[in-house]
C-alpha cells in the first residue's frame, strides 16, 4: 500500500460493527484508523489482524463523547497519516431498559453526548479536512444509526431511539450541506445484530431472543452491516447521498 491510498476513520473500530468495518474496509484498500474509547487490547488485535493480511492501520484512543476525546482522535489521524478521505460514525452505546419517566437526567445526557453529538462533532472534523471548500479532496461519510429510531423502543429504551432518529436527520441535513463540497454523506440502520452491545445494555441474549420479531427469523452478524457500509463508502455508490438504509432483516420498514 502507499500514502496514496484513502484513509477511513472508523470511531469504535474496535469490537462489534465497527471491527468488522475496520477489516473490510483494510482488504478493500483503505488505509485504517481504529478508534476506541478503553479496551486497547481489542483495537490493537484489529490492528494486528490488519497488518497480517497486508493492511494498513493505527488505533487511536478517544472518547467521542468528550470534546478533548475527539480531539485527541483527529490529532492521531492526523499524526498517523496526515489525511483523510473517510468517516464510519459507528460509536456508540446503549443504557439499561428503562421507561422514560425513570430515565435520569445523567442518563440523557452521556446518551446524547455520545450518540449524537459525538457524531456531529465527528463529522465537523471530517469536513474541515476532506471539503473541497477548505482545501479537501472530498470524501464519504457512513453514519450508524438504527431500525429504533423507526420503531421507538419503547419500555426499553426511547432515549437510544430517540438519539438514532437526530442521527437519521443529521444525515440528510448534512448530506444537503455539503453536496457540492465533494463529499456524500449517508446512514445505515442496522436491526438487531449479533453484538457485545446487548450484553453493554443488561440483555446478552437480546439478539436470539428477538429472532421471532424479525421478518428474516433471525439476527444479524457485523458483517451483514458492513458490508452495507463499505457499499457506501465506495464509488458504486457514487450517486447516493442522505440515503438511509435498513440492513435489519426486513424490520422497521420504512
Ligand atoms: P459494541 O459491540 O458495543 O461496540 C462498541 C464500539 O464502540 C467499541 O469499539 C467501543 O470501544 C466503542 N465505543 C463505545 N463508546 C465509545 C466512545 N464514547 N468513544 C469511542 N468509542 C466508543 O457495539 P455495536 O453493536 O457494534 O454497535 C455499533 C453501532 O451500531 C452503534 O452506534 C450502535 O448504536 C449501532 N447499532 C447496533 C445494533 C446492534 O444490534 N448491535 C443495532 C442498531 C444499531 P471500547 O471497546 O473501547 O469501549
């Protein structure tokens, strides 16, 4: 590989949906940038992964939701590879089920900071560095949101959902913004996939348990999703911008 090739940032590129983006993405000829928030252990076996198969990547520490977290991780890509060309906005965490009247304030807030503004935040940066009209050479933008912020989840919870509905907005607002800037800008919403996130939520089993629900009789794996993302990420979808679309098995249509 050499320093032309595209440098894709992918936040929480350590476990789950994100790793798998982070792999993908490296044997499609990206140059990685593997985020993580505290389990270095997780990013560098990526990373090592990576490098076996003739990849190029880095992991970078930060905490999307923290202003310093967020600038510490576009220092790294900088420091790493001295440009960018792409962005996964795939950090990001569910709380324990709960109904809205018993969430707290404190809850609120590290659900937002994190989820949505974490990837506003993220995405700001991106653009300064890949616009056409600061400088850039364009570039793509992928941002994670959820078949919950179609369906709502409620008594389990409407705060994630809520945070991956400002997600889907995001992304078409975005995507407006900077059309002629060289950049697109789209979402996935993936279903109920096979992750640690359910175990991080209080409910390991979640995604077996809800096999019934989905059209498809099944969850999904990290790679059912990125494999959307990478679609995404590349020039075969050249013409697709503020698009949203559902990898989840056939639920939460639209
Ligand atoms: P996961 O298995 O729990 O992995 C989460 C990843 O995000 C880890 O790499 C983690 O790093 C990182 N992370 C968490 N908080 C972070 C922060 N504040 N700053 C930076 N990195 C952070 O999650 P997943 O299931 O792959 O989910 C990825 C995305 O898909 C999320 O946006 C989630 O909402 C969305 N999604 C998931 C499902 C599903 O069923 N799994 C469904 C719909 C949407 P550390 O290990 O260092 O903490």
């Amino acid at each position: 590989m050499s320093d032309q090739d595209p440098v894709l940032l992918v936040t929480g590129g350590s476990r789950g949906i994100g790793a798998s983006v982070c792999r993908m993405a490296a044997k499609a000829g990206w140059r990685v940038v593997v985020n993580y928030a505290s389990n270095a252990g997780a990013a560098e076996a990526v990373v090592d992964e990576i490098r076996k198969a003739g990849g190029v990547a880095a992991a970078v520490q930060g905490d999307v939701g923290s202003e310093a977290g967020i600038a510490s991780i576009f220092a790294g890509v900088d420091r790493a590879f001295g440009r960018l060309d792409g962005l996964v906005n795939n950090a990001g965490v569910v709380d324990v089920k709960a109904r809205v009247d018993e969430m707290s304030v404190e809850r609120l807030e590290r659900m937002f900071r994190i989820n949505v503004i974490g990837s506003i935040r993220c995405a700001a940066e991106a653009v300064r560095r890949m616009s056409t009209k600061h400088g850039g050479q364009g570039g793509v933008i992928v941002n994670v949101s959820s078949v919950a912020s179609l369906l709502g989840s409620a008594n389990q919870y409407v705060d994630y959902a809520a945070s991956k509905g400002a997600i889907d907005t995001f992304t078409v607002g975005l995507a407006q913004e900077v059309v002629r800037e060289g950049i697109r800008v789209n979402a996935v919403r993936p279903g109920v996939i096979d992750t640690d996130i359910h175990a991080s939520g209080g409910l390991p089993d979640r995604a077996r348990d809800l096999s019934s629900v989905i059209p498809l009789q099944r969850p999904g794996t990290a790679d059912e999703v990125a494999g959307a993302i990478l679609y995404l990420l590349s020039p075969s979808a050249s013409y697709v911008t503020g698009a949203l679309l559902n990898v989840s098995g056939g639920r939460g249509a639209p």
